[in-house]
C-alpha cells in the first residue's frame, strides 16, 4: 500500500469536507446543540402536568388528598370541578392527561375503617405518560391509606420500603440522555458523512478522475474511510467533554476503554456509510439512505425503549446494530466503571458488523466499478 498516496486521498478527503464554510458550520455547530437541546427536551420525565378533581365528597379526607396532590412537585395545576361533563370535556380536549373522581362516601368510609374507592381517569392517546401519572398518584393514595385508622390497624407504616437508586442515585435524567446522545450523534454524522462520500464525487463528476489515478481500490476504500472516523472520534471528544463538564455526568469508567471500542463503533458506522454511499449516484439518494438506516437503528438500539420489551420476532434484528452495543458501553462507562471484560463483549459484535460492512461496502464499490 502507498502510504504517500493514501495520505494523500485523506487530505483531499478532508478538504473537501471542510474548505466550505457552511460545510464546516454544518459539522461543528448543529450536532452541538442537537447535544445540548436534546438533552433538555427529550425526555422521559412526566412533568408539570395538569389534572382535574371531581369531588363529590366534603369530608377531611378528600381535601387531604387534594392538598397532597397540589403539593407534589409533578402536577402543575388541579384544577376543581363538581361536574362530570367537565371532566369528559378536559380529558377530550386534552386539558389535563389525568382526572381524579372522589367518592360521596369517601371520608366517610376511611373514618368508618371500611375500605373505599378512588377514581382515577386517563387520557391513554398519552399511554406512557398518563401510566406515569397514574403511578405518582397510585403513590399519593398508597401515603394516604397508610396514615388513615385503617391503614394504622393493618400495619400499614410497619414495613418501610426505602428504595435505592444505584449508579445514578438522584435520578438526574441527564445522566441517562447525555451518554445515549454521545453514541447517538456519533452515528448520525458519521453516517452522513460517510454515505455522502462516494455519492459527492460522482455528483461532481470526479469519480472518474479518482479512477484513472495511481490509486488502488482498497485505497481509496481507506482513504474515504480514514476521514469520517477521524470526525467521529473529533465529534466523540467534544460529547465527553461537554458531557463531564456542561452537564456534571460523572466519567467512572477507563477513558482508553471507551476510546478503544469507540474505533470498532467508527468503524461499523463508516462500512454501513460507504455501502449506501456505493450504492447512491446522488448525494440526495446517499442522504435518504442514511435516514433510511438511521431511524430503525435508533428504535432498535434501546435509546428509548429497552429492547427486552421489543417482541420476541423483533429482538434478533437489533444484533445486527453497532448503536445496541455502543450505548451499554457508553454508559457504562459513564456511570459505572464497566469492567473491560463486560467492553470486550460489546465490542466484539461491532467488529463483526464493521467487518461485514466493510466488506459488502468493497463488494459493491469493485462490482460498481466494473
């Protein structure tokens, strides 16, 4: 292999990336503040909610309850009502995700030791949040019926439960979103800038030059691959950085463990951008192809959704996605000190899919040329 020619191909490459402005604007700039807004605004957190209380009682009871509820930090407002219509109405107009309707008898039964009931009505077009929802105020009623005679009598404050949260002990969202983003970027621009790299030389009508050039095949495959890896562990550096710093998440693990797999991931990223790059003529089928790719790899990487709760058909499609594998070392690193043997077995997948990817990628590119 030349290495005076590849150096040269992967200088060209980097020109070509980044002479243009907008183009260096568009690479340093948006998946910055994808890091930083993402961060903040998708959530899995359920707040500042607003609900509605149907009271048809007037006893101490239920005002108890309704003051619990006004104090929770979670609900924004509680609103009141004493008409049922009301209700329905908020709950078709999405006015409020949730609705509370208290009994006549309510107090009445607490203070006779008797066992009652509590209401509850959910907006379930809101299906995970109004769950959520549900959950906090199941935890309110449950405080409640603790401290009523009834609660007292069957040992109802006997038992404690004091829940310990490991790894992230406050439950400080961040701390989840920001490495799953960390792994999630990564991808979305290496795979844009890889899939557009072939795609872009034959819009421009280089291709053909780069073709009779001293530059063999398996060259100028590693000279299109060197460049986006390069960016990817630039754009990688930055996520750490702005992770440790702007945001507090602690860095428990090996930074040369994350670093180490992270080459693997760049790596299976980069073969699956270059065979949709070889299989693109224009720079705009390269772009749809890569979104093609990267939507179901985010659904299917445990992002949001654990992949335990994926159907059973579904599961083994996610073993062919390096983002799976990344994001458990990503933050496992992060958050608990992931020992190398727990990298290595999450990493291993991700130099088969690069090696396959890679090889399709070199497949497609000679039978292209021929």
């Amino acid at each position: 292999m030349g290495l005076t020619r590849l150096r040269a191909l992967i200088i060209k490459e980097l020109l070509g990336i980044l002479r243009d402005p907008k183009s260096r604007i568009i690479l340093v700039v948006p998946p910055i503040l994808q890091l930083l807004v993402f961060s903040f605004a998708a959530t899995l957190e359920v707040k500042n909610v607003d609900i509605l209380v149907l009271n048809r009682d007037n006893g101490a009871w239920s005002q108890e309850l309704i003051r619990r509820v006004e104090g929770s930090p979670t609900f924004h407002s509680v609103r009141r009502t004493q008409d049922p219509a009301e209700l329905r109405a908020a709950i078709d107009r999405q006015e409020v995700i949730a609705a509370i309707e208290i009994g006549p008898a309510f107090s009445r039964d607490i203070e006779g030791r008797r066992p009652t009931d509590l209401g509850l009505v959910l907006d379930g077009r809101k299906s995970n949040a109004s769950q959520i929802v549900a959950g906090y105020l199941n935890q309110i009623a449950a405080g409640l019926a603790a401290d009523t005679a009834l609660g007292k009598a069957a040992g109802g404050r006997a038992i404690d439960v004091v829940a310990r949260n490991w790894f992230n002990s406050n439950l400080i969202f961040q701390w989840f979103m920001v490495p799953n983003l960390v792994a999630a970027i990564a991808l979305l621009i290496g795979l844009i800038v890889t899939a557009l790299s072939i795609a872009r030389e034959r819009e421009l009508g280089t291709f053909d030059q780069l073709m009779v050039s001293p530059l063999r095949t398996h060259e100028i495959l590693l000279g299109k691959l060197l460049p986006p890896m390069l960016i990817g562990s630039f754009h990688l550096t930055v996520y750490i950085v702005a992770a440790v710093l702007i945001f507090g998440v602690p860095l428990r693990g090996s930074l040369l463990l994350l670093y180490g797999s992270a080459v693997f991931y760049l790596l299976a990223v980069a073969g699956i951008g270059l065979f949709i790059s070889a299989l693109s003529t224009t720079q705009q089928q390269a772009i749809l192809g890569a979104f093609l790719f990267l939507v179901p790899a985010m659904l299917l990487s445990g992002f949001a959704t654990p992949i335990e709760n994926m159907p059973a058909w579904l599961q083994p499609v996610t073993v062919i996605n390096p983002l799976r594998y990344f994001l458990v070392i990503v933050k496992g690193v992060f958050l608990r000190d992931l020992p190398f043997d727990a990298v290595l077995a999450n990493t291993w997948p991700m130099a088969v899919i690069a090696a396959g990817s890679l090889g399709f990628a070199s497949w497609l590119f000679r039978r292209r040329l021929e």
